[in-house]
C-alpha cells in the first residue's frame, strides 16, 4: 500500500510538470461527458420519462457510473495501455521485482486528467441528490459509496481482462472497448430498461446490474422486503474483481517476452 | 499535377484496407453500440405517442444504423496524430519541399484514410443490421430516388467534414499542442452534427443553431435522406446548401493554410 501511494505521487508530480496541458485535457474531459449527458437531458424533455423513470433517477445512475469509470481509468490506466509494456519487453522488468505484479502494473501509470471527468458526474450528482425526494439515512449513503466502489471494481477488473489477452495477442485489442465504454455507455441508464439477454449478461456475467439497478432501487425506495440484500448488492460486483485476478496470475504464467 | 494526388490517394486508400482485424474489432463494438442505443430509445418511445415525436422509431433505428456503419464519415479527429507529429516534431519541413500543394495534399490524405476505413466497415454493419428483427432491423429507403441523393449528399457530407476537420490541423500551426483544443471543438462539433441524439429531437432553440452551422451536413442531413425523412425537394435544395459550405470551407481552409505557413516555425530536431 505504502508503495502505492508512492507510486501516485511520483506520477502526479511527473504529470504536474505540462501544467497547461494538464489542466486543458481536464477541462475537455469535463465535457465529453457533459455533451452525453445534454444529450440525456434533452431526450427528457421531449418524452417526459424512461419507463418509469424520471430524469433525475436517471441522472443519479448517469453520475454513480461516471464516477466509477472516471475512477477506475485514472487508477487502472496501466492495465488500460499495458500491450505496450508488453510490446516493449518492458514487463520483464517488473517480473523480476519481488512485488506483485497487479501492484507495479497499476503503478506504472495514473491518468489524473480524469479529474475533469470525475468533477462532471460529481456535479450531476448533487443535482440529481438535491431534486430527488429521498430521505437520506446511513445505510443509504453507504450504499451510494458502495454502488461507486462496485463500479471501480467491475471496470477495473475489464481492464484487467483486456490486459491479459495482451500475453497471448501481444497487441492491445480494441473489442475490450465493447465491455468498458460501452459497458459504461449501457449502465448509465437502469439495466431494467433492455431486452432480456443484455440484462442477464450484465447482471451475471459482468455484474454491472448490481451497480446501475439493484442498489438503485433501494435508494429510491422501490423494493419489496429484503432491504438489506439490495443495499449490499454492490458487494457482489466488487467480487467480479477476483476471478479477473486468477485470470491474470494464468497469464503472467503464460507469459512469453518479446525479448526486445 | 493532378496524378500526384491521385497516386498518394490509392496508397492511403491500400494502406487503410489492411488493417482489418482492427476493422473486424471496430465492427463488433460498433455494432454492439448500436443495440444499445436502439434500445435505448425503445424504451423511451415505449411508453410516448409516437405520432407526436418528429421522428418515428424505425427512422431513429435506421439513423442509428447509418451513423454506427459511417462512422468514420462523421467523427471530425480519426485518430490521426501523423499529421500532428509532423508539425510539432519539425519534419513539417520536407513536406514544404515536396512540390505540391499542401492543403490539397493533406486533404488527399485524410479523405483516403476515411473511405477505406469505412469501406471496410460499413457493409458488415448494415448487412447484419438488415437482417435483424424487428424493431431493431434497417429499413430500406422509401425509393430509388432516395437511395440515390443519400449517396450523393453523404459523399459531399465527406467532403464537408474533411475541409471541416482541416481546420484542426491547421490550427496546431499555433497552438503546438493539439489535445485539449481538439478534444472540445470535437466534443461540441460532433453533438451539433446530431452524434449524441438525431437533430430533430433537439429542442428548437438548440435546432435554431444547429441549422446555421455546417456540422449538421455532414451526418444529420444524409441519414434523414435515406431514411425518407427529408422528402426529396428539400434534399436537392439541401445537396446545394452543402456543396455552398463546401466550396466556402475549402477557400478558407487554403486561406488560412497559406497564413499558418507564411509564419511557421520548423521546429528543430
């Protein structure tokens, strides 16, 4: 852990130093999602509601899971653009160190531009909050923080996938993009809204409806008994992360260098 | 003269056709993205008079399709930093000794790299969208006479974008550092061309300014051709509306070619 954090502020101060660029890449990673979130916005106004749902219920799952991909892509970039320490031999380096290799992966990189993203959906949320008639408790709350966390699990066990394949492929392959932007793109509406096979795929393959739906729904008070299940659910998409780790510890031992 | 740039054209073009895994892997995600949009608006028509909506949910489907097939034909940055390198990196200069027209050549340049990328995508995409179930499959256009201004408008659409994105390029004659300026011209230009819901579902303000600009000619504007949406009187006043953009960019684009160049600095190295 100590190491972690060693890492980050070594990368910080590294990325500190283009202050100009660093803070015009966050500004334009304000508003890509600003523009997809107008575009939702606009959508409500011209049909009034989803399915039941309203904008600002809407706009609170739009905000969780930004927050998490935004997250999880500043502190799991290394596995995002790990085929090029693969190409490079560049990973023969860290085999040799006697830390974990998931450790000096996610150190070798942090993309703190995200922050612009990360400011977005923290505005979003807030506004959603604030319009919403919920009654706040603990437990809610809690939920709330666990939906975030669940969300940077799930992602970041994606990027680890995606990195894997890398051991075999030695390329970075673009359909990993399927399951991040556009596993992103589909859980910022509830899950409940598509057809049956998205819905099972993402609830049990890669749990993004313990994130964008179950939780939802205890937040906003539409469950029937066993409350408690659907406040923690959100712990079951953090449980995504450990198969994705077996997969990886089965890749490194697979691992053949470039040799360059 | 004009072989020059025939011949740089066929090389990018040939360029472009090899990399097909990478097309297959676009094609998978693109299509996947389609579903999910689709499905998206399903469910907000679902439960809304669909009479009362400017658009109906086949013509959104048939939009999404298009949009998801052309897609290189619409995005204004196609993740080209070759041309970036060579400003910032200074190697700007051997291209100012080859003697031919810079603009022209650049235009060459990125308009191969579009087709071919989109020659190998599109036809997947809209196949596999034509046999889908309904209500997720393509309709075909109504008749003959719109299939074939779709063609037209969305080749001239094309021509817009390039001398549109153009402007990108050239601009990082003065900035030097294309990200952060490129990333929001984007971000905002391609919501006007209707990337991030069709136009027409906007609401009229937005609508109002939309229609003075010319992203929309590039993506809106063809789709809505094929889909029968524009009718076909109002898509031959629009063909002229696009090829007046057109010209009016590309003069200015030479324009301000020529000026970024008068003052250039090769950077060394």
């Amino acid at each position: 852990m100590r190491l972690f954090v060693r890492y980050l502020s070594i990368l910080f101060r590294s990325q500190m130093q283009y202050r100009t660029s660093f803070w015009l890449l966050s500004l334009g990673q304000f508003f890509i999602p600003l523009s997809v979130f107008a575009g939702l916005y606009f959508l409500f106004e011209r049909f009034g509601q989803l399915q039941g749902w309203t904008f600002f219920e809407v706009a609170l799952c739009f905000a969780v899971i930004h927050m998490a991909f935004s997250l999880s892509e500043c502190f799991a970039r290394g596995f995002d653009s790990f085929s090029t320490l693969v190409a490079s031999g560049d990973f023969d380096r860290l085999l040799v160190r006697p830390r974990s290799t998931v450790l000096q992966v996610l150190g070798s990189k942090f993309e703190f531009t995200r922050i612009g993203r990360l400011l977005q959906s923290v505005i979003v949320l807030v506004w959603a909050c604030a319009n919403l008639a919920v009654d706040w408790s603990l437990l809610k709350l809690m939920t709330l923080l666990l939906m975030v966390l669940s969300g940077v699990f799930i992602f970041t066990g994606i990027f680890i996938l995606a990195a894997t394949m890398c051991f075999w492929t030695i390329q970075g392959l673009e359909v990993a993009s399927i399951f991040t932007d556009g596993g992103r793109e589909m859980a910022q509406y509830p899950l409940h809204i598509y057809e049956g096979w998205v819905r099972r795929f993402f609830t049990f393959i890669i749990p993004f409806g313990c994130v964008n739906y179950l939780p939802l729904l205890f937040i906003l008070d539409r469950t029937e008994g066993r409350d408690l299940l659907y406040a923690i659910s959100p712990l079951a998409g953090i449980l995504f992360i450990i198969p994705c780790l077996l997969i990886w510890r089965f890749g490194v031992r697979h691992y053949r260098s470039t040799g360059s | 003269m004009m072989r020059s740039y025939g011949s740089l054209f066929r090389l990018r073009f040939n360029n472009g056709l090899q990399y097909r895994t990478a097309a297959l892997a676009g094609v998978a995600t693109q299509f996947f993205w389609g579903m999910i949009l689709i499905m998206v608006y399903r469910a907000f028509y679902a439960m809304a008079d669909g009479a009362s909506m400017p658009m109906s949910l086949p013509q959104i489907v048939t939009y999404i399709w298009l949009q998801q097939a052309f897609l290189t034909f619409i995005m204004l940055w196609h993740r080209d930093n070759e041309l970036f390198q060579l400003i910032t990196t200074g190697n700007i200069a051997y291209e100012l000794c080859r003697p031919t027209d810079l603009y022209t050549f650049w235009y060459a340049k990125l308009l191969a790299q579009r087709l071919s990328s989109a020659l190998l995508r599109c036809s997947p995409i809209l196949i596999f969208a034509w046999f889908l179930p309904s209500p997720y499959e393509l309709s075909p256009p109504p008749d003959l006479s719109a299939l074939i201004l779709f063609v037209v408008s969305l080749l001239l659409g094309l021509l817009v974008l390039v001398s549109i994105s153009m402007f990108i390029y050239i601009s990082v004659f003065y900035t030097m550092s294309p990200v952060g300026s490129l990333l929001m011209f984007n971000v905002v230009g391609e919501f006007l061309a209707g990337m991030v819901i069709p136009v027409p579902l906007m609401p009229d303000w937005l609508q109002r300014i939309v229609v003075v600009l010319p992203f929309r000619w590039t993506a809106d504007f063809p789709f809505r051709v094929f889909s029968g949406h524009i009718g076909y009187h109002e898509a031959l006043s629009g063909i002229m509306v696009q090829l007046v953009w057109l010209i009016c960019l590309i003069l200015l684009g030479k324009l301000a070619m020529r000026r970024a160049l008068t003052r250039v600095v090769v950077q060394g190295g």
